[in-house]
C-alpha cells in the first residue's frame, strides 16, 4: 500500500486549528491507517505583519473584532468546542497575540531532522503550552524550552532558529496555499481531498478511509 499523504494548513495562534489537530488525531487512531500516513505541516501564517514581540492579546482582539466583550463571547464557544476535541483552553491564562513566524520555523526543523510521531508531538505541544498555559509562543526561549520537553536537542534548536534557516520554506508554502486557494485555517488535504474547518472526526475517518481503498487499488 502507498503511503496515504495529508497537508495540513495550519496556524498557531488559530483555536480552530487544535481542536481539528484534536480531531484528525482521533480520525487517524478510528480509522487504522496510521502506520501508512504521511503527515505534512504547512505553515499559514494568519498575521504576517504583526510585530514580532507580538501584541498585547486584549488590545489586539479588541482592534480585530470591535470589542473585547465580543472577543471574550467566541473565546467561550470555542473552550467548549475544545472540551469536546479533548483541547483545554485557559483564555485567562494568555496574554499576548504572537507573532508565529518563528514557531513555524520550529516545526519546519523538525520535519526535516526528526521522525514523524516526535514532529506531531511537538507540534500538539505548542498549541498547548499556547492555549492552555499561556505561554508566549513568539519567544525563541520559550520555543527552545517546548522542544526540549517533547525530545529535541536544544542547542541545535536554538541554533537554527537564530540563523535564517526555514525563511524561504515558509514563503514558498503560502505561495503554494495561494495558488491551491486556501483562504482559511485550518484546511487539510488528504490524498488531493480538501477539508476545510475543524471537521468532527468523522469526516477525516471517511476521507482516510477513502484514500486507503485508493491506495491499495
């Protein structure tokens, strides 16, 4: 059987993105394919022009969406979308909006250097060390610290993400999501099929079910 390949568009500070992270995990363990999928993480960065210290979270979603009574209101509907996908998030806990860019380099080094089940691991990590605990994902030392916690040597971390590497990558990603039309995170292409949202895990069951009867033909 070939290997069954998913693209996952994805950005960090996008709730969504780790309740469908949540959600496509449970989809791989239902459906049994696991071992014969091959999961790419393509970075999608939702603010590109934020500072790169990030902002202050309530002044931030207050300018975005007019208040920050408003902000707090999908705050709640989307902790309890998470308590369902098995993702806590502690909105009190977070206090700044990140500039992701360097996150994302992370997981660019870590999908070219590391096994597949340690990138995932990171990957859930940071949304977590993020959502629920607050911690500043923008900054290099606490990117250092999540890496280390999921098996990364730090120094080579450290390294990589204060030289330029994975720069060209991350642009050369969303040209591509340009020119495939994604408009929107999360959206996760399994064998050429678009899903585009925080699908319950059903619909990623169905689609990988699908892409192995493809690939086995």
């Amino acid at each position: 059987m070939q290997k069954i390949h998913v693209e996952v568009n994805y950005d960090f500070i996008c709730p969504w993105c780790w309740i469908g992270q949540r959600n496509f995990a449970a989809a791989l363990a239902e459906s049994g394919a696991s071992g014969e999928v091959a999961v790419r993480y393509v970075p999608f960065e939702l603010n590109p022009s934020m500072p790169v210290d990030g902002m202050d979270r309530r002044t931030y979603r207050t300018q975005k969406f007019g208040s920050w009574a408003r902000s707090q209101a999908m705050d709640a509907q989307v902790a309890a979308a998470g308590l369902t996908a098995g993702a806590r998030f502690n909105y009190g806990l977070v206090v700044r909006t990140p500039n992701t860019r360097l996150a994302h380099r992370l997981m660019q080094f870590a999908q070219e250097r590391h096994e597949a089940h340690q990138t995932a691991a990171l990957y859930q990590a940071i949304y977590a060390a993020y959502f629920s605990e607050g911690r500043d994902i923008g900054a290099l030392d606490t990117l250092v610290a999540i890496a280390l916690a999921q098996g990364f040597d730090a120094d080579a971390v450290r390294a990589y993400l204060l030289s330029n590497a994975g720069e060209d990558q991350l642009d050369v990603a969303r040209r591509r999501a340009d020119k495939l039309g994604v408009q929107a995170v999360p959206t996760t292409v399994i064998d050429g099929e678009i899903i585009s949202g925080a699908q319950p895990p059903v619909v990623f069951t169905q689609a990988l079910r699908s892409a192995a009867l493809r690939s086995a033909a």
